[in-house]
C-alpha cells in the first residue's frame, strides 16, 4: 500500500490529536500508558487503511514526516530572509 496525499493528511490530522505525543507542555506527555494508547490508535488507523505495520513502523513514520518538515521549513526561512543556498 502506497501513501497518498489524503492518507498523509489523515494520518497527521489524527496525529495531532495526540498531543501527547508531541506537546510537551500537556500533562499527559509524560503518561507512558497515554502514549502507547496513542500509538496504537495511530497504528489501528493504517491498520484499517489496509498497511500492516508496527508501533516502530509509525515512530519512525512520524520522525520522518518531522525531519521532512523541519528541513522544508529551514529552506523556506532561508529564502525569506534572503541567505544564500550555501548557508542552508
């Protein structure tokens, strides 16, 4: 199963209900119970979507997915303040 760009935007919308997951201000960041219940929702989801994969699998997924953001972000900020390619 490939990932189209509807499944993408689902996958990160559910994602992000999960906050604590990603937000370290929430109470429930710490709460390891929280987190692998997120996790597997998360896994469930793709499951559903017909992908077999691990709680690994989305980690890495969603590391992937953040490093892809962080360094589009970093060369749009690049251009905006008019650095050249050399300094990104």
């Amino acid at each position: 199963m490939e990932w189209t760009k509807e499944l993408l935007t689902e996958f990160i919308d559910l994602y992000r209900e999960k906050s604590c997951l990603w937000k370290i201000k929430d109470s429930s960041y710490v709460n390891k119970n929280m987190k692998r219940e997120a996790y597997d929702d998360l896994v469930n989801f793709l499951k559903n979507k017909n992908f077999t994969v691990t709680v690994a699998e989305v980690k890495k997924k969603i590391q992937n997915l953040r490093n892809a953001f962080r360094k589009d972000k970093k060369i749009e900020d690049s251009l905006r303040s008019g650095s050249g390619t050399e300094d990104v």
